[in-house]
C-alpha cells in the first residue's frame, strides 16, 4: 500500500500483505456474515411457503403502495450515501455531511412509513401469531428494520463526529458505512418482491 | 473519490434505473402472463437491480478477488441450502 493510501486509512487499518484497508475488509466479512442470517430466513420462508403451498390469501392483506413508497425511499437513500462517499473521498466536508444527513432522514422515514404499516396491520388482526405467513412477515422485515435503525445510528454519528476536529481521521469511514447502507437496500431489494409481490 | 473507483455511468441515472425497475417489477403483477413466468421475471427484475447497486454504488467491480470470495460464498451455501431441502418439501 503506498504511503498516501497509508496517510489516508491510518496505520492500524492498512496492511501491506492484502492491499486494502483492514476496515474495508472487516466491514465485507461482517455483511459475509449478514448474508448467512438473512440467506438462512429467506430460504426459510421459500421452503415454509412452498410447503404451505403459496400463502397467497395471507399475502393479500400486506400494504403493497406503502411498500412501494419504502422502496422509493430506501433505495434514494443509496443514492445519497454514495453521493456522501464521493464527497468524502473528495474532501468535500460540507456536502458529505448534507448527504449523510439526508440519509438519515431518509432512514427514519423508512422506519416511520413501516411503522404506519404495522399499526394497519395489527389494527386489521394480523399480528406475529396470526398465521406462519405472519410470523415470517414479522420477522423479517423486523430484523431488517433493526439493520435500518443500526444504519441510521452509524449515519447520524458520523455525521455528528464529521462536523468536528476528527474529520481527517474519519472521513474514510462514510464509504464503510456505506457499503452497509447499500447492503441493507440489497436485502429489502429481495424481501418487497418475496413478501408483497410474489 | 479516487479515479479506480470513479463512476462510469452517473449515480443518478442508477437511481433512475433502480426506480424504473422497481416499476417494471410492479407492472408485472398485472401482466397477461402466468404466475410462475411473472414470478421468475419479478425475481430476475430484483436481481439485476441488487447487481445495479453492487456494481455502481458498492463499487464492487473495483474490488479483488478476495472480496468477491467472502462474498460469494456465504451467497452460494445460502442458496444451496434452500435448493438441496426443495425436493424434500415439494414433493413430500
């Protein structure tokens, strides 16, 4: 790794024997990791549902249009995060900040939309022990929203830690941040089709 | 950003893209075709678009071949695992 990748990433990050910052590798094997989790539930759910033969009269009574609107918003959220990335790795302190923090938002708003959705389908009776579907429902787009509210809480750090004297040592980490953003807009990618379209 | 990870195709017509697929993806419901070839049209629409995102916005394409195995791996067990136990729920 040459010296200004090294100047960049900081020491204790950068090796010479893999040529990559040994956070851009750590964030990699962690989303490794997350693809088992949310691999092993999908694949779960495909087997449960070919099992059960369909769940299509249980799939009728999940919120496509909000669905559709938390697609729209999640993946406007990948837009401005690597819009975020760019800037940093520009040195543009003052935009990376305005996109991280229109990440932000665009995160909360994704929580606020599905929250909107559970309280309909709670309200109608479909809860976690209404049916198998339900369950798989639940869990799923549960774990993925805890994912979204861990993005928000990295975002809204770094952002707050940007405005500050740490910046130089920092600003690396938008593009880790973001690998995970993206990931969790690659999982919700796959779950509106599987729990509302298919 | 460095010039090896510099966009080729612009972030917002990504976003374009992946809005426009989204679309399309929807608009399959609806279309005058069976269910399984709607289906598998909706998942290879959801799969371009997850390729969309890993491509230009996670920049993997930029990445060595060591990311592509870390990745690759969990991806392909995960997906053996639900294909290896199909049979034995479809046709129990």
């Amino acid at each position: 790794m040459s010296s200004v990748a090294i100047a960049e990433h900081g020491d204790a990050e950068s090796r010479e024997f893999t040529a990559q910052p040994l956070g851009r590798i750590g964030v990699w094997w962690f989303l490794a990791s997350e693809i088992m989790v949310f691999g092993g539930l999908i694949g779960s759910y495909i087997l449960s549902r070919v099992a059960a033969g369909g769940w299509a009269a249980e799939r009728a009574h999940v919120n496509t249009r909000i669905a559709i609107i938390n697609t729209i918003v999640l993946v406007t959220s990948s837009f401005t995060i690597v819009k975020a990335h760019a800037a940093a790795e520009a040195d543009n302190r003052g935009q990376a900040r305005r996109f991280m923090l229109l990440t932000v938002i665009l995160g909360c708003m994704f929580l606020c939309f599905k929250g909107y959705e559970y309280s309909i389908e709670i309200e109608h009776g479909f809860t976690p022990a209404t049916s198998l579907f339900w369950s798989f429902y639940y869990t799923m787009t549960g774990l993925h929203g805890l994912h979204v509210l861990i993005g928000i809480i990295i975002n809204l750090s770094l952002f707050l830690l940007a405005g500050g004297a740490a910046w130089p040592r920092i600003k690396h980490r938008v593009e880790y941040a973001g690998l995970y953003w993206h990931f969790v807009d690659v999982v919700w990618i796959f779950l509106f089709p599987l729990l509302y379209l298919a | 950003m460095s010039s090896a990870t510099k966009p080729s195709v612009g972030y917002l017509t990504i976003w374009v893209w992946l809005i426009v697929l989204l679309g399309v993806g929807v608009a399959l419901l609806a279309a005058p075709v069976s269910k399984t070839l709607a289906v598998t049209l909706i998942f290879t629409v959801a799969s371009v678009k997850a390729f969309l995102v890993l491509r230009h916005y996670m920049h993997v394409r930029h990445q060595p071949l060591m990311i592509y195995v870390i990745i690759g791996v969990p991806v392909l067990l995960a997906i053996a695992l639900t294909l290896v136990l199909i049979p034995d729920i479809a046709f129990r």
